[in-house]
C-alpha cells in the first residue's frame, strides 16, 4: 500500500485526459493543495474523478465507469505523472465503453490507493444520520476500525465447530450401530421362537383337524335338537290353547236348520195363501160394486148366496196375516241362530283341523339326542381349535412386523457399518483442540484488536477535537468525545458534544454542526494514518463562513502530510486555500 505514512510517498504533478465526463480534453497540474473552483458545471468534480480513476480505476459510489466516458465518445483516458519516493512514475489507465479497464504504468510494482480517498462533501455530512448500525458501520469504516473487525471475524471456529457437529453426529450414529446390532439379534431370536411356535401350532391344527369336524358335527347336531325342541314345545303349547279354546266353544244346538228349514216353507205357504186372499177380497169387492156375479178364479157365474160364502175369506185373512206378522220375527231370530250356529261349527272344524294338523307333526317329529358328554367335549375341541388358529393368525402377522424390522436394522447397519468407532473418536479429540485454540486465539485477537482500537481512539481523540474547535469557532459545543455502547452484542461506537453541561449526541446536532463533527473526524483520522492524498469535493457543504475559515486552517494544515485536490463552488473557501487553479 502506498501511503503518507512514510513508506512510500507518493506525489501527483500532472494530469491529463481525454474523454472523460464533460472535460473531453484536459491537462492540469497539482501542487500540495490544489483547489478547482468555478460555476456549476465546469468540471470540478471531474477533475478528481479523473485521479480516482487513473489511481484506482474506479468510480465513486453511484456511478459506473462508463457513466465516466464522455457520452459523445467511446473511450476514456487518463493519465497521471507524479513521483513516489521522489522518483517519477507515470500511470495511464484507459477504458473503450463496454469493455475492461487497461493499465499502463512504470511502476514495479502494483500501485494500490484505497478509494475513499474521494471524499463527497454531501456524504460527509450524512456520516451521522441513518439507522444507528449504519451510522455505526459509517464512523467504523472511517475510523479504519472495520479492517480489525473484518480480522477478528475471519478467525472464527465455527467451520471447525460445523465439522466437530457433523464427525459427532457420526459418532452417535456409531453409537447407534450397537444398539441396532443388539435389537436385529433380539428380533432374530424372536424370528426363531416364533416360526418355532408356528409350525408346532399348524401341526397340532392338522392332527386335531378330523376331531374337530366330528365335534362342529355334534355341535350341528345339538343345535338342531335344541331348534327341534323349541318348535315342539311351542306346538304343544298352541296344542294346549286350542284345546282349551274347543272346551270353550258351546255345543251346537241339534236340529236348528231343520226348524228353520220348516218356518221358511210355512213363510212362503203363508206368503202364497196371503197372495190369493188378496185377490179374492179384491175382486169380490170390485164385484159387489158392480154387480157382477162371477167367481174371481174361474170365471164362471156365482150366485148371491155363493158370494156370501166367501165372507169367510175375510176373517181368514185376517187370521193369515197375523200368523205372517209373529212368523216374520220368530224367523228373524232363528236365521240369526242359525247363522251364529254355523259360524261356531266353523271355528270347531278349523280348530279340530289344527289340533290333529299338530297331533300328527308332534307324532312324526324325532329328535336324535346328543349325550351331555359328547357335547362338552365337542364344545372343548372346538374352543381350542379357534384358540390355536387365533394364536397362528397372531403369530404370522407378529413374524411379517419383525422380518420388515430386521429388513429396516440390515439397511440401517450397512449404512452405517463403514464408520471406524476409533478413527472418529481421535478425529473429533484433534478438533477440539483445534477449535479451543482457534478461540483462544480470537479472544486474544479481539483483545488485541481492542487495544489498538482504543490507542488509536485515544490519539485521534486529541486531533479530533482539536480540528473541531477550529471548524466549529462557537461556544454552544463546549467539547466532544467517543462513546462506546454494545447494541445487539455488537460494539458501536458513538459521537458525543457537551452543550451546556451535559452530552447531546451527533443526531441531535444541527447539519453545519454534524458537517463540523464529520470533517474534523476525518481530519483527525487522516492526520493519525494520514492517507498520501484526499480528493474533497465540496467540503465546505453545510458549514457557515466561520466554518469554512476553520476548515481552511485546518486543510492548509493537513497538506503538509496529505497532497489535497479540493473542488469547491466556494469563493470563500477558494481564497482561503490560495486558488489558482479556476476553471473556466
Ligand atoms: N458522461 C458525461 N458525458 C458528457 N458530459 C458529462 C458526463 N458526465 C458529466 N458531464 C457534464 O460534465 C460537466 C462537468 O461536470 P462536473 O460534475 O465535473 O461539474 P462541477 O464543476 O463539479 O459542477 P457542480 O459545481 O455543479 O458540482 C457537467 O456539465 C456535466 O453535465
Ligand atoms: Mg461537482
């Protein structure tokens, strides 16, 4: 690295260009502090990004290098003379758009300047505002303190950690090999046992086989004559309820369809004997009106006294009709009786029916008896039998579950077989003890890294508020300080101002006021690690005229360690540094 720090010393003299931003065509020397001023646009900023480029190739943040080119050309050089340890070198870097970067220097060996020897004015005064881990981040990067971080947090353990976790893993597995070993030789004894148990079973099933038909054929046969035995005593019982029912059945009364048969045809004489006298009365009658003297039936000529001896006629139909009257309801009764006497006699033969229907089955119905013994022992037989093929349906599915289990343990193990039990144990020792030393190392490298944070904390310290004091000619900020607090396990570091008689922090200062703080950090941390050359761009951004004087005082003071290219739009700031270099 070249650096103001008395390695190397590198100085600028002269610079030339072409293509490059709005400047096309340009050439300019530089002295200690060389200042561009001028109006908006005239290439200032240019002009120092032409160095960063020709030094660093690279563009600042934002920018891309072809965003350099000139946009009417296609290709951009600069070329940039100067001296390191006072011996001339030259170093020409060229750029076609699209394509890569080429060097061209005399140097022996590669020049290397870090880029944030461009300094944005505009960014300056953002070092303190942002998310406290971005400012954080921000005021480390510019402290120079995130090459001590990046340090401690490249040595770190945990990959020799991640290779332990894995080598133990493997360990445990190893472990798990004797277990797995000892459950598939227990599941191979209980393979054993079982087919064992199995084959005795399915041989005891065969030669109980012919017993056991013979018994499910008496347990056939018992159930069928308890069936039996149930159906006959439910027909003796129907036996029992129509005899019963027979015995309450009155005797039919002999003789009623006789009489009724003989009350019928004296209704029909009667009826035929009430038709005649009828029509006897009735033409007698009619006779008598007329006086016509002929019998009603035959026709033939009746005398007087003839007529009178059909008077009789009268009285008899008389008498007929009342014999017609009580027979009609003596009539009425016996046709009831007579009908209820046939439906009894109907009940009688169907009941005598179903009784000897029932007598006859009951007669022909045999039941083969089964002995009380042979029935116990069938009942056994079969009881075992069903126990012995449920205890073989048991067993087999028992056998296909542990043979699926060995199958597992057999994979499992010729999986994990190739692993030496030994091997592994000496490997995970080494690397603990590797990565105990590799954290003893870091805590001793944070320690250290610590330290020198803090030297180099306490000596920028001084210039720090030095350089403020004359940035900042007021009273209201009495002092300012560092302070460091640990957020989220990480150690930030913060920018403190007495006002009055206690400490207000940078983001709560006024923008000239956090301009102030972050030029004079900057020109501390220069002034400890002072960097062979700064290009500031606008530096008196944010700062008043009281500002702008201090910061003149200071950069006059700075180049004599640092050579300053400062671009400003500021005529006061372009006087004070003595300009003579304003671009028209
Ligand atoms: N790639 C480019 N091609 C052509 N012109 C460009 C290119 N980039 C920038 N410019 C122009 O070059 C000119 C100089 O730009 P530069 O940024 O150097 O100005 P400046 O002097 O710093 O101005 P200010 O005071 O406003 O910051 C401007 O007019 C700008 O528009
Ligand atoms: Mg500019």
């Amino acid at each position: 690295m070249v650096d103001g720090g008395g390695r190397k010393r590198l100085k600028l003299e002269r610079v030339k260009l072409a293509g490059f931003r709005g400047l096309r065509e340009d050439e300019y020397t530089l002295g200690d502090l060389t200042v561009f001023t001028g109006g908006m646009g005239v290439g200032k900023t240019s002009r120092l990004l032409a160095v960063l480029f020709a030094l660093c190739g690279e563009a600042p943040y934002g920018l891309t290098l072809d965003d350099l080119i000139n946009s009417s050309s296609d290709y951009m050089l600069v070329r940039v003379e100067g001296s390191v340890n006072n011996l001339p070198f030259y170093i020409e870097r060229r750029k076609r758009r699209g394509g890569p970067v080429a060097v061209k220097t005399d140097l022996p060996e590669r020049l290397r300047v870090d880029p944030k020897i461009f300094v944005d004015g505009r960014e300056i005064a953002k070092l303190f505002v942002g998310a406290p881990a971005e400012k954080a981040l921000k005021l480390n990067q510019l402290l120079g303190f995130e090459r001590y971080d990046q340090v401690a947090s490249e040595i770190t353990p945990a990959p020799v950690e991640r290779r332990l976790q894995e080598l133990e893993k493997q360990l445990s597995a190893l472990g798990r090999i004797e277990d797995i070993k000892r459950r598939d030789a227990e599941t191979t004894a209980e393979i054993g046992w079982i087919k064992d148990r199995l084959s005795e079973l399915r041989v005891k099933y065969m030669i109980d086989s012919p017993m056991v038909k013979w018994a499910e054929e008496v347990k056939q046969r018992a159930e069928e004559a308890e069936q039996i035995e149930l159906e006959m005593k439910g027909k003796l019982k129907l036996l029992e309820q129509y005899r019963t029912q027979l015995r309450s059945l009155p005797e039919a009364a002999e003789g009623f369809e006789e009489e009724l048969r003989e009350m019928e045809a004296r209704n029909d004489a009667l009826n035929r004997r009430i038709a005649v006298l009828e029509a006897s009365i009735k033409m007698i009658e009619l006779q008598r009106g007329m006086s016509v003297q002929t019998c009603p039936l035959c026709g033939a000529q009746l005398s007087k006294d003839a007529l009178e001896r059909f008077a009789h006629m009268e009285e008899e139909y008389r008498k007929v009709l009342d014999e017609y009257s009580s027979l009609q309801i003596r009539l009425s009764q016996k046709r009831k009786e007579v009908e209820e006497y046939r439906r009894l006699l109907e009940q009688r033969r169907f009941i005598e029916a179903e009784i000897s229907r029932l007598e006859g089955e009951i007669a022909q119905t045999r039941v083969q008896i089964v002995s009380e013994e042979d029935l116990s022992k069938a009942l056994r037989l079969l009881k075992e039998a069903e126990e012995t093929k449920r205890e073989i349906e048991l067993l087999e599915s028992k056998l296909s579950a542990l043979e699926a289990q060995k199958e597992a343990y057999q994979t499992a193990l010729a999986q994990l077989g190739s692993q030496n039990h030994v091997n592994l144990e000496r490997k995970i020792r080494r690397l603990r003890d590797l990565a105990d030393k590799i954290r003893r190392i870091r805590s001793a490298l944070i320690e250290a890294v610590n330290e020198a944070k803090n030297e180099r904390l306490a000596s920028i310290k001084s210039s720090f508020k030095e350089a403020f004091k004359k940035i900042y000619p007021y009273e209201r900020i009495k002092d300012v300080d560092f302070e460091s607090r640990i957020v989220r396990g990480h150690e930030v570091l913060y920018v403190k101002c007495k006002v009055d008689e206690s400490w207000v922090y940078a983001h709560q200062m006024s923008t000239g006021e956090n301009v102030a703080l972050s030029f004079a950090l900057l020109l501390a941390v220069n002034e400890l690690a002072s960097s062979p050359l700064l290009l500031l761009d606008e530096p008196e951004e944010g700062l008043d005229e009281s500002g702008i004087r201090g910061l003149a005082e200071v950069l006059k003071k700075m180049k004599q360690r640092t050579q300053l290219l400062v671009a400003t739009r500021s005529p006061l700031l372009a006087s004070l540094l003595g300009s003579e270099s304003d671009i028209k």
